[in-house]
C-alpha cells in the first residue's frame, strides 16, 4: 500500500516549466516611466520563481537594492537607463531541471552629451584629436560638424570614429592631421535618435609649439695633460679610490721616434732606491776620496816598517 502512495506520488512529480504566453517578452519602455515583467511558470509541486540581472548587478526596487526577488512579478517603478539590460527568470520545484527565461529590458531615452575638453590647444603641424561622450538609447546617428555648419567627412584630413563603451554609452571622437591655421575654431559633435537630438562645441585653438632646448655643448672631453715621458713611452698610472678603480694613461711619441731627438729634459733616469730624494751626492763623494787615501797612508806606514825590521 505504501508502496503505491510512493509511485503516485512520484507521478505527480512534475519539473517546472514557463508558460510562454503568460510571460513577458523582451520589453522596451521610456526612460521614467513604470514597468512590470511577468514569468509564469508551472510544475508539480508548484515551482518557486526568482528574478535575478545577467550581469550581476543589483535590482533597484523603490529605495532598495537586492541582488534577486522571489514573485511571479517584477515591478520597477521610474525606470532609468541603469535598470536597462537582461533578466533571468528562474523556475525551480525541488525537481530536477529547473528552467529559466532570459528577459532583456531596453530603456528609451534621447541623447545626452557630455563633452570631458571644450577648450584643446594644439600647434600648427601637429595632429589632435576631439571627444565626446554620447549616452542614448535606441542609438543615435553622429556627426561632427565645422562653424560654419560644413559636416566633416572622414578623409586624409579627418578620420571620425565611434568606441563602444556599453549598452548604451559611446565615444565621438574626431582625428585631425597636420593641422593648418585654418584648421582652428569651433567644431560640433551631433547625435540624433528617434526621441531628440543634442550637440556639443569644442573650440580648437593654436598654442606656440613647444621651444626646443637650446643645444649645449657640454663640458669639454677630459684630454691628457703635456706630461714628460719616461723612456718615450706612455706610462700607466693606476688610480684607485674607495668606490672604483680606474687607468689613467698619459700619452707620448710612439715607440718608433726618433732617439737622437730625444733630450734630456723629458727623460726621467730611473730611480735608485736607496738614495732618498734630495740628498747631497757632493758630500757622499768626498767622503769617498778621504776613506780612500787613509788607506794608502796605512799601507805605505805598514811597508815600511817591514823594510825597516828586514821583513819581507
């Protein structure tokens, strides 16, 4: 018997599923007015419906802000271009597969732009470019415009293009080359739908071009001093500091000069390491000479006493 209830009741398990022609479709409605979306779905038991935005984002509801709303119903009072985007509608009875539908809501408005330079100086010779910042929904027809009304054309001269920066948000930009001086002056970026129209003025003007640094020589290459020569030769002098070492080589005639012109005056004779600088060499000599003659005076005392005892 129990066994019965069981199956019976498995047979009235039923996976949800939405009721297309009871729930809404993709919607379009004008900025600041009210909207409800409806997802009706059906099951056994009877499912549960939560809305929730593809993006991620939070639902603004009145006051608050909820990431997801269990009803059948959502209802979004003064709808702005923020609420605009993809709704997920999803069915779930505890029986397996739940089941969703994708509802996108599109929020009409005219077109608003916000311009971040009007005032851009640039030099002649120079290329710039012009921006605007366009919002609208559905999306607008653009163009840039001269003072004098004249529509600039994308050419050698201008090159005019649109960057995407979401559903609803866009960037006018216009490129002019090498400008002229009578590139200068106001140009206007329009955009037009089907529910209004809007421009904005950006005045271009000439600025001096920027002064080139003035061309300094620079301190002067460091060159070896006229310094005399040992042997004829450049001589190696190392230098060392606490931070670096470095080789300062002084300069001189090439090994193969000539040595008959090569005088005294830039020769240093080597020197003798045991002779300090300076000292008297006049005096070392005399003593010399006077150690000298001592020598003899003792030997020819010595030989004669010899002679004189009859020693030989």
């Amino acid at each position: 018997m129990q066994l019965q209830k069981k199956a019976a009741n498995k047979r009235r398990e039923i996976p949800p599923h939405i009721e297309e022609e009871e729930t809404s479709s993709d919607t379009e409605v004008r900025e600041g007015s009210d909207v409800s979306l409806r997802c009706v779905a059906k099951g056994s038991p009877d499912p549960e419906t939560t809305w929730r935005r593809e993006d991620g984002q939070e639902i603004t509801i009145g006051r608050k802000k909820v990431t997801s709303i269990k009803s059948t119903d959502l209802n979004i009072t003064k709808v702005g271009r923020l609420q605009m985007g993809a709704y997920l509608c999803i069915a779930s009875n505890g029986v397996q597969p739940s089941v969703s539908k994708r509802i996108v809501l599109n929020v009409n408005f005219p077109p608003m732009i916000w311009i971040p330079n009007q005032l851009v100086g640039a030099p002649v010779g120079t290329d710039v470019t012009l921006a605007c910042n366009l919002e609208s929904f559905p999306q607008s027809v653009t163009y840039w415009n001269r003072e004098s009304g004249t529509m600039v054309l994308t050419n050698d001269k201008y090159n005019s293009v649109l960057l995407n920066k979401g559903l609803y948000k866009i960037a006018m930009q216009l490129t002019i080359r090498n400008l002229k001086p009578e590139d200068f002056g106001a140009y206007t970026c329009v955009a037009k739908n089907s529910l209004g129209e809007t421009e904005g003025t950006i005045r271009l003007y000439e600025i001096p071009p920027p002064s080139s640094p003035a061309t300094s020589q620079g301190p002067e290459p460091l060159r070896p001093k006229s310094e005399k020569l040992r042997n004829g030769h450049p001589q190696s002098v190392q230098t060392k500091t606490e931070e670096s070492s470095s080789t300062e080589v002084q300069y001189g005639p090439s090994p193969s000069f000539n040595a008959s012109s090569f005088s005294s005056e830039n020769y240093f004779p080597p020197t003798n390491s045991n002779t300090e600088p300076g000292a008297d060499t006049t005096s070392s000599t005399s003593e010399k000479l006077t150690s000298m003659s001592l020598y003899y005076v003792l030997y020819f005392v010595v030989c004669q006493w010899f002679s004189f005892h009859g020693l030989s």
